[in-house]
C-alpha cells in the first residue's frame, strides 16, 4: 500500500469518527431517553405488581382474621367491614359475609347482601347469577312465587352458566304449587341436557320417581355421582 492510499484511508476515517460523533451529540438524547423510559416502566411496573400484592396479603389477613372469631355474628360483621376497592374481591367477600349471616340466623342480612352483589354491574356476571340464585333460594316461601319464579327464568336462559341449577329451582317451585307433572317434566328436561352434571342428575331421577314418574335417561348414559360409583348402580341399591 502506498503512503497515498495509507493517507487517504486514514482521512475516511477521520470523517467517519467525525460524523459518528455528530450524530451521536445530535441525537443521542433519543437514545438515553429510550434507556431512561424502559427502566422507568420496568421499575413502575415493578412497584404496582408490589402494591398489588401488599393490597392482596392485607385483605386475605383481613378476611382471615374475621373468620378465626368464634362467634358467627362477630365473624359476619367482621367480614363485612373489610374494605376493598377491587369488586371481584368484594364480591368474594359478599358470599362469605351471606355465609355467616346464615349460619347465625340472620337470613334477611344474608338475601341483602346477596342481592347487593346481584345489582352491582362491575362484578363479573357469573357472580352477580351465583348471588341472584342464593338470594332467591333463601327467600323461600317469604317471597311470592310470581317473582322468585321471573327471577329463576331469567337465570335459566339459554347461554347462563347456571341455567339447570335455575330449572331445578323452577321444578320445585311446581311441587310447591302443587304441580307434580309440571317438576316432572322440568327434571325429566334436565335429564335430557347434555350440560347436566352428576350431582344434578342423581337428584332429578329421585325427585322423578318420588313424584310417580318414570324417568327416561334417552340414550344418555347415567354419569357417576360424586362418590364415584354409576347412578344406575346408586338407584339399585
């Protein structure tokens, strides 16, 4: 290589060295903000996660502490005052709270609290059905069957995930008006639905037979109950 070409290389990379630093000084900025904001995101999301996670041992412990009170009356008012901002976890709460105040007696604190959860639009929906069927299952008789009865059919929609616990509740309501082939009937549909579950169908074939019906499987196969064993096997015993 000549001192020419020696002289020309050293030149072009003078230029380049030269125009690296311009740019970096014009633009660099970018980069060390581009920097700054991924550490500064990484480390908020960081602290949120930790909030949130601080918010969610101190409601367990809240919940928890309110359920080790002896009495039922303590433990439903304890868990009633646990405050949140998080409406799953309110509702959560809700369900533990109607628990209480039924085993201490106080059914209509419970169907108040329930329905409270039923009414509140930023609970998930499945939720607000699990607290609509609860409350109109612990009305009972005090309730006129015209509403418990509206109240269940909106439940028993096709699409609602506790539509067949919404016809069972239907079906009793026919035994309560002194329709037996009307229950039949709900509990011989139920039988029927594919979505049925063991527990479900067990209950509806004794309800069929103790109201005089004979109930009619199809072609459905009978599914194991809870403790395993067929239900044919279950109804022979």
């Amino acid at each position: 290589m000549s001192d020419t070409d020696s002289f020309i290389d050293e030149v072009n990379d003078e230029v380049r060295r030269d125009r690296f630093y311009f740019m970096l000084k014009r633009y660099g900025w970018i980069a060390v903000l581009a920097i700054v904001l991924i550490v500064g995101a990484a480390a908020w999301n960081e602290y949120q996660k930790a909030q949130a996670r601080s918010k969610a041992e101190a409601l367990g412990d809240a919940a928890f502490a309110a359920l080790t009170l002896q009495d039922t009356e303590g433990r439903a008012a304890a868990l009633s005052a646990v405050e949140t901002d998080s409406p799953r976890a309110a509702a959560v709460l809700g369900f533990l709270t109607a628990a209480e105040q039924v085993e201490a007696g106080d059914k209509s604190a419970a169907i108040e609290t329930l329905n409270a959860i039923a009414v509140n639009g930023e609970v998930p929906a499945i939720y607000r059905e699990i607290a609509q069927l609860k409350s109109v299952t612990l009305q009972g008789t005090e309730t006129p069957v015209s509403d418990r009865r509206l109240a269940l059919e909106a439940l028993a929609q096709p699409g609602n995930t506790l539509r067949l616990l919404a016809e069972e509740q239907l079906a009793l309501i026919e035994i309560e008006e002194n329709n037996p082939q009307g229950a039949i009937d709900r509990y011989q549909a139920i039988l029927l639905d594919a979505e049925v579950t063991a527990d479900l169908q067990q209950r509806a074939l004794q309800v069929i037979v103790a109201l005089g019906g004979e109930p009619d499987m199809g072609s459905a196969a009978p599914l194991a109950g809870s403790d395993g064993t067929p239900q044919a096997d279950t109804e022979s015993k």
